[in-house]
DNA sequence: AGCCCGACTTCCACTCAGTGGAAGAACTTG
DNA sequence: CAAGTTCTTCCACTGAGTGGAAGTCGGGCT
C-alpha cells in the first residue's frame, strides 16, 4: 500500500469495517460511515465507491447509503441460516400465535448469539434482537441455551473474556453460571427474568439436528407481568421439538 | 499498491471477486475460488484469509469454503429484499398449495431479475432460479413482466445489450419485445413457452407498491404438459394482487 | 438573495502494503 | 510408496492506496 496508512489496516479490513457501520443500521450518510468504520473521509469515500461499483451498497438520491442485492444475493449462500429459517418458520409463526410476543431463532457464534429469525406481536416488549443481530451468550435466552449445550471450551473462553453484568439478574460469575446451566441441560428449558431487558423474561428451549447436537434455539420473550402463564414454556418446548423433528432429530428413549 | 497488479483490478475488486465466485456455489476449495475469481493463487489465498478473517467466509474441516454469518448478517439489512420476501411468503405459500410447480418472487436489477424467493413442490420442473440468482429480463416470465413495466431507458438498455436467444421462443427483436411488452401491460400477465428452459411454461403478475410502481414480480414455472390448467394464471393474480394490497397499493377505477 | 456551515468531492506527494511466481509442504489417490 | 494435486510460504519489487487540505455543493437561516 503506499501513502500513510495512519492506523496499520489493510484495505480489506478497511473495507470490511465499512460493511460493519452498518450493523444495526439501514441507512448511513458518508460522514456516518467514515465515523463508524473509524477511516478519514477521503479514504471512506473512496472505498464506499468500491463497495458502490461492486453492488454491495447503493447511494439514494437522498446521498444515504443502503445496503445493495449484490450483499443480499451472497448472504442467502450462507447455508445453515437460509436452511434454519426456512424449516423453522411454521413452528415459529404457530408459537407467535399462542403468544402474541417476540418469537426468536439464534444460532451460536463464538460468544456471540445471532438472531436469525424474529416474529414480534402487537405490544410486544421493545426488543433489541434485530434479525441479524449479535447479542452475548450470557444475557440472553437463547444464548444460555446454546451455551449450555456447547463445547466445555466455550464456557472457558466465556470467563475469561470477563462477561458483562447488564442488569443485576444476568448471571456472570463462574460458579452461578455452571448451576444454571447444569438445570438448563436436566431441564431442558431456559426461564430467564430480566437479563438483558428491563421489565421482561424468556423462555428457551435447544434445537436439535439429525446428529443430536444443538444447531440452535427457540425463544420467547414477553412482558414480565404474563411469567405465569403456562403456554410460553409448553409452546418454545412444542416449538423447538418440532423444529427438531424437521431436522431429522430423532429423540431416544421417548 | 505495490509489486504488480496484473489485470489492474484494485484489491476491492479483487475481494469482491472473490465473493461472487460463489454464485451459484455453496462451497468451494481455495483453487476453485482463485479459479473463478480469475487471481493467482497466493493472491487469492490472501485475500481469502482476509475474508475468512472477517468471517464473511468460514472454512470447513474439509478444506472447502463456505459464506460465514457475517456475509449474512450484513445481507439482511438490505431492506428492499427482506421485506418484500416477508409479507410475500404467505401468498407464495397458497400460490404453492394450489399449483404443486415452482413459485418465484423476483426484483429488477439492470437488466436482471434477482430471485428473491422460490418455493418448489415435489416433481417440479428442473430449476435454474435459485435464491439470489440473477437471469436476464427477457428470457424469465418475471423478466418480461418486470422489464414491462420498468422505465422505457430499461428497455433501450436492453435492445443496446444485443440480449441472448437462450431458446427458439426466446424474444430479442424490437418489435416482437415491443408487442409482447404491450400485451403484459394491458393484460397484466404475462404466459411464456419455453423461453429459458426446455419443457416448461411460467405465468408471472406484477406486485405494486403504494404508489402503484411495480416493484416486483410473483410467477410460476410448471411442465409444459400443464399449460391449459386454468389454476395458475388465477393463482399468479390473486397471489400478486394480494402481496400488492399487503404493500399498500388500492387499486383505481375497480 | 446572500451568507454561513456542514457534507462531500477532488487532488496529489509520498511510500510501504500488496503483488504473484516459485519453491516447498501437505494431502490424496492409486 | 510414489506421483500428482492442492495449499502454504517466501520475498524482491513497485505503483495502488493513503489522507490532509482545498475546493465544491447544497441546505438552512436571515
């Protein structure tokens, strides 16, 4: 590269914190971009450009940048996510009507739980879950869920990374953890209260594929004035054994 | 840069290359991917790494490379292509039920249709139009109904483009794409004969937004043998008709 | 209508990140 | 075990990429 590279990145990496601004967002001015992706603003115009010419972002007439088809088209070759959507939807469309609050799918990602599906009813609780979004492991749901049925390597690197305590019930110290999830795995069922939302709980229940192993996990999440009501568990159990059974998972012993 | 760009393309086009060598592909070893993405082969093991670093690209235990999540987070904060395939699947799914061939949902892009969804039952005809595909306007019965309704410069660009005979019943001539244009338009559907496959026939209505702009297009492709079942141009309408309504258009004048 | 401000576009001297052929390592197949 | 294929690593070479500064454009306000 010539110049002056002021920060050490490569134009790739460049280019990628440019699709990374728009996390969360669906549209984005160039100065926005430049801030978010941490690149001066020649530099953001001029790889933006690059993402223009491919397809992968599209400038509106009002000079607010989108994400364009040629990012979407790619995205669908990602197989487990197209696949799990797609199988799961009914079961995941019957559990919104037994609820009428937000439905969930996340698949793990490192420490990460990425929400790859949200169905929401009429008044449901203000929801962070965005499809597409990224949340910890440790303060949600579904991410306790997918812990608990992770690799023991998971958990480790989980503590080491000092997990955050987002609101005084999300669990983060090693020994309150190890217990939950033991009752999460015996249970095999998750009821959080208020880890990552104020004024809301979850149910969660672990999704399985042919092999037996945990690909994923169903979700509810509803205000916390409705905990007891019995449909939510018996519906995100329902729901995820269902999802199961379209995966090929073949229970034993039952 | 430095050393020596062969063929001029800067390290962004060359990225994107790489991204693009899996149209159509689900998975793929570095040398089909320096292959496809035409760079040698240290080059695209570098910047494959970049991907992979990123995690817009995942290998496998098997060597092979696979789209990772971040490709697909990225995806689906594309709005148009979400949405749409959203308040589409309901109708999809009746049009489906009642029909048993290939059902397709697909946008303009240039001179291309993009396949936003496609379901398919069981005995389908043998398919081309895959999720995320791109085919060419004039040879697709979304294509023509898309390209029928689109900007007279669309079409211009078209003629300009010297478009492929893919099959006998292939229309490239001015004046037949002229008059088949105007026969969509005025009966709001469109019937083609073996245009892009051998053996089948497709039925495609456009989907109106509120302002009234086509901004889609719903079809279906079935075997030949099955052209004069009245349920499918009924089916093609009411399904468009429907997701049209969902988006917001009211009909003038009925 | 004019001025001011913010956002975006363009320029360009400078330089090291990116280049890809070659060699070697690893893996697969017969 | 040998041969062939695929992938990984090295590195001399150099021009693509750099980003601050200046200029342009558009919107808002008076």
């Amino acid at each position: 590269m010539s110049g002056r590279a002021a920060d050490g990145r490569s134009v790739a990496e460049k280019l990628f914190a440019i699709g990374d601004a728009f996390q969360g967002r669906e549209d984005l001015s160039l100065s926005e971009i430049a801030s978010r992706s941490h690149l001066p603003l020649s530099t953001a115009h001029r790889l933006v450009g690059e993402w223009v010419a491919w397809g992968g972002l599209v400038r509106g007439d009002d000079g607010r940048y989108r994400v364009g088809m040629r990012v979407w088209r790619l995205g669908v070759r990602q197989p487990t996510a197209m696949r799990l959507r797609r199988i799961a939807m009914p079961y995941l469309e019957d559990l919104l009507e037994a609820t009428t609050e937000h439905v969930h799918l996340a698949v793990r990602d490192g420490l990460g739980a990425i929400y790859l599906e949200r169905l929401s009813g009429p008044g449901a609780v203000s929801a962070i879950s965005d499809v597409g979004s990224r949340l910890p492991l440790h303060a949600t749901g579904v991410g306790l869920v997918l812990l608990a049925h992770a690799p023991t390597e998971v958990f480790d690197e989980l503590l080491a990374s000092k997990p955050r305590k987002f609101m005084p019930n999300t669990l983060t110290e090693e020994r309150e953890l190890r217990r939950r999830l033991a009752e999460i795995r015996s249970f095999g069922l998750s009821t959080s209260v208020e880890e990552l939302t104020a004024g809301a709980f979850s149910v969660a229940a672990p999704v399985r594929d042919a092999t037996g192993e945990v690909v994923a996990a169903v979700s509810i999440i509803a205000h916390i004035e409705r905990l007891k009501e019995p449909q939510f568990a018996l519906g995100v159990r329902m729901a995820a054994r269902g999802i199961s059974s379209a995966l090929g998972y073949r229970p034993q012993g039952e």
